[in-house]
C-alpha cells in the first residue's frame, strides 16, 4: 500500500461515539494506515495545510460546514463520504462532485468492517489515478520529445492500470463510439477480437435484476447533463457473478452540450461480498435471537429500550420498545417480588444494576399481565466500551412456569417416595413388634388353657380365665390390625363386585350419622371385580366414611362416594405413580367437611396419629386402610384444604384371573388322632405348652428347640415321624430351610409350619415348596389340633 510507506489517513468526525468507533477501529491489529482525528472544517483545513494526507474521511455534516466543502479543501486528496442512515442522495450528490467513494452509517457500526475495504479500494484507485496522471505527464512530455516512446507508455497504462485492477472506458457522445482499456476487457474476462464495446452489448453482461435500475444511471449524462456513480452486478463468461463500480466524468462543449463521458470501472466483488456475509450473518443472528424461546431486552446507555425479541415482547408487552423513562420500567412491566408481592425495588432490578456495571441474577420477579402471573428468572449483564464503560445492559430472562410446575410434581413424587419409605419402616418394625407379640400371646393362650383344666369345673377362677381368654383374643385382633398394616397378614382373597359392599357400608352409616349429612353415591354397575378380601373392603369403607361423618358432624354436609373403572394412564396420572398396566376401578369418598391442612395430610397415614380426642380415636383406622389398600396391590391419594372438604381415591386393580386363597383353619372342637411328631420351637415356654397339647390330643411327641438338631433326628429315623411341626423363625436354620432340607430326600413328608410373623413365607409359597399347612400365632388349642389331624388323615 504506497510502497512499503504507510498511508496517511485524516479523520473528519464531530460526533464522539463515532470518532471513539474510529479509534478502536484503528487501533485493531493489522490497521496498516497511520492517522489523525480532526472535528470541524477548519481544523482539517489546517492539517492539510501543514501535512499532507493520502485520504480525507469525513463525515458529511460537520459543525462548521459539510463535507461538500472538504472536497476544495482537499483538492487532489481523495475525499471519502460518511453520511447517515438514509442520505443516499447526499452521497450521490458527493460522488458527482469529486468524492470518491461514501458509506451509509448503521446504528450498530457495521460499517466500519467495511471501511478497510473501501479505504483501500480507493487508495488503489488514486494510486491507479495518479498512475494515470503520471503517465500522462510523461506522455505529453514523449509526444513532444520522442513520439518513438508510445508504445512503451501504452504498456505501462496497461500495467497500472492491471496493478489498480481498474478499467478505463471512453464514450464518444457525438460518435456513440465507445472505447475499452486492455484492463477493462480483462475483467469482464472477454476478448477485444470478440466483442466491440457498445452500451447495447454491455448491458447484455448486466444481471437481470440490475438492469431496470442502471439504464436511468446510464441515460443520465444525456438527459440530465450529470455524471454518474453506479455499483452493479456481472455475469461474467464462465458463469460466475461478480461486483463492479463504475465513476463517469462528463465532458462539455463550449455551448455546454456533453461531447464525452470518461469512466473507470473497478471488480468490488470482495468487498461486497464481505457487506453481504456481514449482512446475512446479522440475519441469521436476528432470527436466532427472535427464535430462542428466551426473553432478550436490551437497553442503551441513557437506560432508553433499545431491541427486544419476540419471546420478551411475548413476556413483558409488545410496547415495551418506547421512551418511558427507567424508572416507569417496574410500573410499566408489572413486575412484582414473588414473595413480597410488592413492586420490584427500582434499583434492584438486574437491568437496572448492569447499567450501573453489575452483573446479576434473581429468580423471584412476577410479570403480571392481565390475569396472568409469569415468574421470571433474569440474568442481566452490562456491554462495555474500550474504555470500560457502560454501552448497553442486556437481559435474558425466562419463563420459569413449566420449570415451577416440573419442581412441584418433582416435590409431590419426592413427598410420595418419602412416604412410602416412611410406611414401609413402619411396616417392617411394626412386624417386628407382632412377631414377639404373637409369641407372648401364644403363651399366654397355652398356659391359661392349661390352667383352666386344672380347676373345678364353674369356678370363680375359671371365670377370669375365660375373661383373660377372650381379652387376649382381642389382642390377637389388634395384632392383626397391625399386620394388615404392614401388609404381611394372612387373608382369603376372592373375586368380588364392591358395589354391594359399598351398599351395604352406607345402609349400616345412614343409621348413625347425623340427618344433617346428606350422602349421594353414583356407582358404575359395569365396573369390573377385584381381587379382594371383603372383611377388609368393608374396614376401609367403614373407616373412611366414619371419618367423613365425623369432619361434618357440626356443621353438615355431603357425603359423595363414586365408582367406576379406569384405564392404566388416568390411574397413573391421577396418583403420579408408575402403575402396573392394567385397568383399575376408582373408589371416590369425598365430603364437605372442615378438610385438613398440608401438615395434618402428611402424617394421616401414620399409626397413631390422630387429631381426635383420646376417648374418640386410636390413629389406627387410616394406617389399616393403607396397607390394606396397598395389600390389595392398589393405591391411595389425598387432597383436603382447610374448610374445602376432604377427598379420597382408592385404585384397586381388575381381576382377570383366578387367585389361590387362603384356607381358614376349622377350630370347631378338639379334635384327637394318633401318630408321632417332630416338634421344632426355639421358644421354651412355648414348645413346653404345644408338647402338652399335642400329647392331650394322643400323639407321641419328640421335641427341640434347635432347628440343626430336629434335622438330625429326622435324618436318623426318616420313617418314625408322621409329621413334623416347625417354627419359622429360628437361629441358624429358619423352619422354611429346615423344610426344604427335609424335603431334598423325602418330598412326601408332612410338615406344618407355624408363624407370628414373617416377609419370606406365606400361605402360597408354603404350599408351593409342599408345605400342608401354614399356622398363624396366636393359635389356640383347637386350631391346633384341627390343622394337625388334616394333614395326618391326609397323609394317610
């Protein structure tokens, strides 16, 4: 560029943002040109006065003048135009006094990525220019000195010319001649042997698109005596498309007719396609910005709206790019502090502090529009400037509702799992405590019943033992309870419509609730059967519909119970669980009674808890209902409020085919046998009191508290014992091993198992690895003898 000297730049600009915008353009690495910022007319006619420049870049209104008058100021110093958005005439009008090139300013400065292009553009112009005028010096000198240097000076216009990559033309207006450099062939890439240079022909080369519009350009010089500047597209032989710009000067007679026009022509094809990757890189960033479903705001330095994208004007209101003033802005936006529901603070808003500097985020803003609130989350930034101040604040914020809401089934499964884990500790200690229980229990059923044969017959004492007899029964039912709790009882199963269940509950409730306690019910009768036991169904309905008569004994009320059947994805969606793929029928109890709080709902599932006075209520009734329905392989859901009533949705399974039940043992009597029997029992007073009672039966007993050691003996005499009577729960070996054990070499053997409690076996595993028969603890005597004699007679 100018040899290996830097050119010499002399900026014209009045305007600050725009002369700190030139500076840091000059600054960039690589800005191969030295320079100097002058602000008026007169300062930069004193500069040209004292040095001299290679170009002018000037604004075109400056405070003292336009720029028009720079360009004889300048004289021979190629002068280029920047003019504001919009001034395209003043540009043209630049151009056709002398300027040599103008660009357009844009809010954001893209311009300025176009400004190297264009100052070396123009600098290779003057330098082809100057060339030119050079050569045509030293050609006036050789045509008067030595007319024999023609040639030489004909090749150096063609090299200077190539060098520029600048074509001349000449168009004779009284011949309609028209005359082309070398170079100016060579960049339309034809041969001056193929083509004789007429406009006609030219503007064939023209694409399409262009030609409406540079015919007017073209016909100007005639029609309007003017000169011209146009920029236009080619399509050159090979098929490609490229940029030009041609200047024309026109020349007149002495009666001021135009005689001549003389034009260069130059390829701008690099830099324009530059301006359109700039352009169309804008482009695309606009549409991702109005795409991205994330609000963008930003505000310029005065705190005015600058650009918002769709989703934020979706957000906050398509009239929030205006003029209010940036303290309307929490007013104008609605935005209120989500905990506080007061107006968001003005100095607090994260827009607000990035105009001040500070970055920040908050995620409790609420945009209220109309009847709607929308939380945000807003992060806001501030864009500094090369001196570290404040250009812009830019803020991203998003509507947080989906997230809210995918936060609150998160807390409900989380709450649910909780629970679940919660009933299931509960579950597993409440069995605990009923293993134990049972075995006390076992033994207060033996010794009693031992101790009522030893006194007379009708005596006093024999009377409270049937009195400690029939409570320690009711302590059994309580143990019961307890496991049906923790989903481990022992229970009859069997395929049942609940309608004449739930029927048959209401008749027994209508008696006993109060006549201001309206009840409706709407039951499907094509709801299909589950498996069920119907004891238990009849608890739950019981418990749940005193509960309800009690929330509205004061006051009143309705209460509604609803039947029907569901498939798989209501059922999960109405309990948020991941549910079994099968339909379900949808037991609905709700009432109108005082409800419950959020508190209150969490624990109403737990043993023992109750809000009930002590004389009116154990915390029992809930927790059965709950592993009852859960025993039922269903589900159970909750929602009550404060003075909104309670409502409760139990999911039971369909039936679709048919289970094994359970086999209740017939106590009717005592009943006698023969036959000698291995007893197993690690508990001493137990094992002394069955021993007892099967001998008082008339079998032969051989008994032992070790599990090890009963499979020893019945190893030694495999053929001796006609049934063997194990506990479950034992050290080292439990009964269901022992059984296994047993059975590895004797399959046929009867054996009976008895339980207080245990998670490994039930009745129907039992009877899978061949066990006869399953006894519950407590048992009394009775049961006992029953079981026995079954098994024995049918073993024979």
């Amino acid at each position: 560029m100018m040899g290996e000297k830097k050119a010499k730049l002399l900026l014209v600009e009045n305007d600050k943002v725009d002369q700190l915008a030139l500076e840091r353009l000059a600054r960039k690495e690589g800005f191969p040109y030295e320079y100097m910022m002058v602000a008026s007319i007169q300062e930069a006619k004193e500069a040209l006065h004292a040095s001299s420049f290679d170009m002018v870049i000037t604004d075109y209104l400056l405070d003292d003048g336009t720029g028009l008058e720079m360009l004889d100021i300048a004289q021979e110093t190629p002068v280029v135009f920047v003019t504001g958005s919009g001034d395209e005439e003043v540009a043209v009008e630049a151009m056709k006094a002398g300027a040599y090139d103008y660009l357009i300013k844009d809010p954001e400065g893209n311009y300025l990525t176009v400004l190297p292009l264009t100052i070396d553009s123009v600098l290779q112009r003057k330098q082809g220019e100057n060339e030119l005028e050079q050569y045509k010096n030293h050609l006036e000198y050789l045509v008067e000195n030595r007319t024999q240097a023609l040639q030489r000076s004909e090749e150096l216009l063609r090299e200077t010319q190539h060098i520029a990559k600048i074509g001349g033309w000449e168009w004779d207006l009284v011949s309609n001649k028209l005359w082309w450099s070398e170079e100016l062939y060579q960049l339309f890439q034809i041969s001056p042997k193929d083509f004789i240079p007429s406009f006609e022909k030219f503007q064939e080369f023209v694409h399409p698109e262009d030609q409406i519009h540079i015919q007017p350009i073209i016909d100007a010089p005639l029609t309007k005596k003017q000169s011209f500047f146009t920029e236009y597209r080619i399509i050159l032989p090979n098929g490609s498309v490229e940029f030009f710009q041609t200047q024309a000067h026109l020349d007149f007679d002495d009666q001021q007719e135009p005689i001549r026009i003389i034009g260069t022509t130059q390829n701008i094809n690099k830099r324009k396609q530059a301006e359109l990757r700039q352009q169309k890189y804008e482009q695309e960033l606009f549409q991702i910005m109005e795409a991205i479903p994330i609000g963008i705001y930003v505000l310029n330095k005065e705190g005015k709206p600058y650009y918002a994208n769709k989703t934020a004007q979706q957000i906050l209101g398509k009239g929030i790019i205006s003029n209010a003033s940036p303290e309307k802005l929490p007013e104008i936006y609605q935005a209120y502090h989500k905990d506080t529901k007061e107006l968001y603070p003005f100095e607090q808003l994260p827009i607000i502090k990035a105009l001040n500097g500070i970055s920040s985020s908050v995620n409790n803003v609420v945009i209220h529009q109309q009847d709607n609130k929308i939380p945000l989350q807003i992060d806001a930034s501030p864009i500094l400037d090369n001196k570290g101040n404040v250009d812009y604040a830019v803020a991203v914020f998003q509507d947080m509702t989906e997230n809210e809401k995918k936060d609150s089934e998160r807390r409900d499964l989380e709450f649910q799992l909780y629970q679940s884990q919660k009933m299931e500790a509960i579950g597993t200690l409440a069995g605990g405590i009923a293993h134990d229980f049972n075995n006390i229990l076992q033994a207060v059923f033996g010794y009693m019943g031992l101790a009522y044969k030893t006194l007379p017959q009708g005596s006093l004492t024999q009377n409270y033992i049937e009195q400690c007899m029939s409570a320690a029964r009711r302590a059994k039912d309580l143990v019961q309870q307890i496991l049906t709790f923790s989903r481990q009882s022992e229970q009859e199963f069997q395929a049942i419509s609940i309608i004449p269940m739930i029927k048959e509950s209401l008749k027994l409730l209508r008696a006993s609730l109060p006549t201001t306690i309206e009840i409706e019910e709407n039951l499907d009768p094509e709801c299909g059967n589950i498996w069920a036991n119907p004891t238990q169904i009849h608890q739950v309905l019981m418990n749940l519909c005193t509960n309800a008569g009690y929330a509205m004994r004061d006051s009143g009320g309705v209460l509604r119970i609803d039947l029907k059947q569901v498939d798989h994805d209501i059922a999960n969606n109405a309990t948020l669980q991941d549910l079994e793929e099968k339909a379900y029928v949808q037991l609905t109890l709700s009432d109108t009674g005082i409800g419950m709080n959020s508190e209150i709902k969490e624990r109403i599932f737990e043993p023992f808890f109750t809000t009930k006075p002590k004389e009116e209520g154990t915390g029992l009734g809930l927790s059965v209902v709950h592993g009852i329905v859960k025993n039922h392989g269903g589900t159970i859901t909750v929602e009550s409020a404060p003075n909104q009533g309670t409502t409760f949705q139990l999911f039971f399974p369909i039936a679709t085919q048919k289970q094994t039940t359970t086999q209740d043992i017939d106590s009717a009597g005592i009943a006698s046998g023969q036959g000698n029997i291995l007893l197993v029992e690690d508990e001493p007073m137990l094992i002394e009191i069955i021993t007892e009672w099967l001998e008082d039966c008339g079998y032969q007993v051989t008994n032992t508290t070790s599990s090890t050691e009963a499979l020893e003996i019945f190893n030694a005499l495999p053929d001796f014992f006609d049934m063997v009577l194990t506990d479950q729960t034992m050290p080292r070996m439990t009964g269901d091993q022992l059984a296994q054990a047993i059975f590895k070499d004797h399959p046929d053997q009867a054996i009976v198992i008895m339980t207080g409690f245990t998670h490994k076996i039930d009745q129907e595993k039992s009877k899978k690895m061949g066990v006869r028969q399953l006894l519950i603890k407590p048992f009394e005597k009775e049961q006992l003898a029953a079981a026995i004699q079954k098994v024995i007679a049918r073993s024979d």
